[in-house]
C-alpha cells in the first residue's frame, strides 16, 4: 500500500450533515454513479441505522455500484452495526464503519461511559461487524483530542479484533498540519500491529486547515486512507475537500509519491451535480472547482498565460473537467441524443415514464433557450426527481408586475395536495411579492434563513437557480429551483422547501 492513496468519499453520508443538504434516494443514487465514474476507491453511502430512508439509500447504492467498496457507517452497537450488514448485502465490495468517542470530553460528557467501558465496546463492535463482512474499518471519534496512551491501546485491540482500516478523525477541526502528521505518526509507531491496518484520515475544516492537515497526516504520518467530499461539502466549516487532496497529490507527485485511481476528468461534473442536488453554489474563488479556478484577470498574468500557460497555471483546466462544458443538444435534438448524454452524465431513469417526462421538459427548455448545457440537464433532471416524489406543493404558473416607483404585485398558481389554489401579494421586489403570494395560502410560518441565486453557465439567457433555505421548529432545509426566469425559479426553489419542510424524514447526528 506504500504508494497508493486511497480516496473515501463521504458526500453522502457526512456531506449531507450539513444544514439543509439531505437527499432523496435517487439523488444519492445519481451522486454514487458520478463518484463510481470518478473512479473513487470507497464511497460511504449513508448510515444505515439512521432511517429507513438512509437504509433505501445504502441498499440501492450497494446494489448499482459496481467498481467502489460501498460503506455504511454505524456506531460501535450490535443493531447499528447488524443494519449497515443488511444495507450492504448486495455490493460486490462492502465495508462497515463503526465508531466511538475516545476522547475524556466526549466520553464523561456526551457518552457518559468510562475508558475501560468503551474499549470494551470498540473491541465487541469490531469483532461483531468483522463476523458479517471482510472490511472493518474503525474511528475512534474525537481521536485528535483523544488520550495518547488511550487511544493507543483502543487501536492495539481493534486491530486485534480485525479492523481493516484506521481512521483518525480530527471531528472538530482543532488539529494543525505538523502536530497532526506527528499525531498519525505516532500512533503508527506504538501500536505494534499498526502494519496491519490501512491507516486513514479525516479533518474538518473549521480552522481552514482540512486538507492541509489531511496531507500531513499522509506525508508526516503515514496515512494511506484520506476521507473527503465534494466541494468539501459537510456540516459547520465543512470537511476536507476531494478535488482539492487529488490535485494537490497529482500536481506535486514529486513531493507525495503516491498513485491514486481518480480519474480527474470528471471532477467538475461531480462538483456541479453535488451542487445543483444540494443548493450549496461553489464560491467563484474555490480551488479546482470554482468559476474563477482557471481565470485570469491580471494584464501580467493574462500576457504570462498567452505565451507559456504554465506560467501561471500549475493544472489544466481540462484535466479536471472544465473542457466538458460544452453545448452537448439543442431544440433539434431527438429522444435518443437526450437519452445517451444523460448516460454520460450518470443519470439512470428507471422508466421510459419517466424519461418521457424528463424529455419533454428538455423540449419546453430547448424552445425558450438556444444552447442546452450539461448543467441544464442535471437542472431539469434534479426538478424532475422532486416532482416524483409524493409532494405536497407543485408549482403551476406565475404572474408579476413592476415597475419604478410602484410597489411589485405577484400572482402565483401552485397545487396543495393536488388542488390549485392561487395566491396574490405586494413585495419589495417582484421575488418577495411572489414568495409572500405562496405564503398568504400555506401559512408556513418558516423563517427564511438563506436566498442564493446562480447562473447555471455563462450567459443573459442562461437558467437561473435559486436555492431557499427555511427553518422552521428546529429543522432546516434546502429547496432548489431553476428556470430562464429567476421569478419563477424563486417561486419553485421556495415550493420544493416547503416540501421537505412537510416530509417527516429525520436523520441522526453521526461521526464528525
């Protein structure tokens, strides 16, 4: 293993922690298919145990996902543990992923359990998961500010017990990048059976040092494992970005050394889809994957980058994927045309029902919009999958006037359990009119905490999508809508919030 790095991509499990960005089965299933085409090494599905949405999930991912080990993460109990195994029975390559605090804080405060009580449970739980699969991989959470000696004699025992891989969360994001690399390297040296586990590591981002800290703990450390997600995707400051651990080992494989089995080609379509399924838009400055990652503003830099691109730019824009924005269909396009360039963008509709519906909303794009890019698609595809879920709210049609010096009036078309209803509304702007006009029927009383709009590609006439997101009684959720007109994809983003706010779908606090 000393010169391959292994990329476990946890998007979907601890990506979706973040305020907001749950997803349905299906979107996790198209996420998992872009990942598997990424070529990543293990993708940690959901958490089997959390619901039996997350076990649908798992289960489904298991089932389609042929090239990646699938993970469930569980904790260290035989329930949790025994449904990760049931979720995971149809991969060709499963894994459990079992954890437990080891930290004095967390183990006085939030499991109430004494040392010797949880080193029990981690080598009762790793001994039980290691009955049902081969691959057994063990956090101890909190492990950054874990115990020395401790945690060394957890691991020493996990290990005994058949745990496969090693991870070291720093679950807070405290570590800084020298001492942690030291961290990893330490626990290396004391256990004497550390050789017989995959060492691995998992940052958050809280101090801005995730991915630094992730490579230290593989080139001062050891580590063989990096855990990560798109986008750096994940609950507070987020975790350690994908794109950003594989170019940084790719651009400097003089520096690091290590081989990987990304095929970075397709990193940027998998940034936009976790994007567009989300609602969390990539800020233009994002290394790797944002807007401005390859643009140059300066004169000096412009001149440097016209006569010898490496000048200024140490990656290709199209290794990592920006080539493939490209007009892909148009109003002339046919059934066929549209149904292929889905299949490459890893979308799998389960019924010509369902492909039917997704081309014909294509068609009514095409007419109003000259240039259909991949970001369309998914756009459309994403709205798609929402309206065939069970929904509450179903957006109809809208009207509004402003103009200088008049107060913006909206009128707006919905259904409420399949019945139409209309709604009407002054605003501050004809966004605000309209969304009040939906509210004056549903009396949500929601708390709107976030409005984002995003131009999908580069143009006057691109879509537009609008990403809302509400609370409301402690839950808090992301509604996304896009069309050429902004009004009505304000309209809809708000629609799709208002029915996850109704979905009685509840998910558990897991391993940071």
């Amino acid at each position: 293993m000393a010169d391959k790095l292994i990329i476990f991509d946890t998007t979907l499990r601890d990506g979706e922690q973040s305020p907001g960005a749950s997803m349905t089965r299906d979107e996790k299933l198209r996420i998992a298919r872009q990942l598997e085409r990424l070529r990543v090494d293990v993708i940690e599905a959901g958490f089997a145990a959390s619901s039996n949405g997350d076990f649908e999930a798992v289960q489904a991912i298991a089932n389609a996902i042929k090239d990646s080990t699938i993970c469930s993460l569980s904790r260290a109990n035989d329930r949790d543990i025994s449904r990760a195994a049931e979720a995971l029975k149809g991969a060709n390559s499963g894994r459990i992923h079992t954890f437990i605090a080891t930290s004095p804080l967390h183990m006085e405060k939030k499991l109430r359990m004494t040392p010797d009580q949880v080193l029990e449970q981690a080598k009762q739980s790793v001994r039980f998961a290691r009955n049902l699969v081969a691959d057994v991989e063990f956090s101890p959470e909190d492990g950054y500010r874990s115990d020395m000696d401790f945690l060394c004699k957890v691991l020493e025992a996990v290990i005994a017990e058949g745990a496969t891989t090693i991870n070291v969360p720093d679950t807070v994001g405290y570590a800084v990048p020298e001492l942690y690399g030291q961290f990893i390297k330490t626990l290396r040296e004391r256990i004497p059976n550390s050789d017989k586990a995959v060492w691995s590591v998992h940052c958050h981002n809280d101090l801005g040092m995730a991915v630094a800290n992730s490579l230290a703990g593989v080139k001062l450390g050891g580590a063989r494992q990096v855990e990560c997600t798109i986008n750096g995707l994940g609950e507070r400051a987020g975790n350690c970005s994908l794109e950003e651990i594989v170019m940084a080992v790719k651009t400097r494989k003089d520096y690091f050394g290590l081989e990987m089995n990304i095929d970075p080609i397709h990193i940027v379509a998998a940034s936009r889809m976790v994007s567009q399924t989300t609602g969390f838009v990539v800020q233009p400055n994002k290394a790797v994957v944002g807007a401005n990652a390859f643009a140059h503003a300066s004169g000096i830099h412009q001149d440097g980058v016209l006569k010898a691109r490496d000048t200024y730019e140490i990656m290709r824009a199209e290794d990592v994927g920006w080539s493939a924005n490209k007009i892909v269909l148009g109003k002339l396009s046919g059934r066929n045309a549209f149904k292929q360039r889905m299949q490459e963008l890893g979308v799998v509709l389960e019924s010509e029902t369902e492909l039917n519906a997704a081309f014909t909303r294509f068609k009514e794009l095409a007419d109003r919009k000259s240039e259909i890019f991949d970001e369309d698609i998914l756009a459309l595809v994403s709205e798609e999958s929402v309206t065939q879920d069970k929904e509450q709210y179903a957006f109809v049609s809208l009207s509004q006037h402003s103009e200088t010096g008049e107060r913006p009036q909206a009128a707006v078309v919905f259904t409420v359990a399949g019945k139409e209803v209309h709604g009407k509304s002054d605003g501050n702007g004809p966004v605000d009119a309209s969304l009040k006009a939906i509210e004056s029927i549903v009396e949500s009383g929601a708390e709107m905490v976030l409005y984002s709009v995003n131009a999908i590609s580069g143009s006057t006439e691109s879509q537009g999508e609008v990403t809302v997101r509400l609370q409301n009684s402690g839950r808090v959720v992301n509604g996304v809508g896009s069309d050429p007109d902004i009004i009505v994809a304000s309209a809809k983003a708000y629609l799709s919030a208002l029915n996850k706010l109704q979905s009685k779908a509840e998910r558990l606090a897991a391993q940071g």
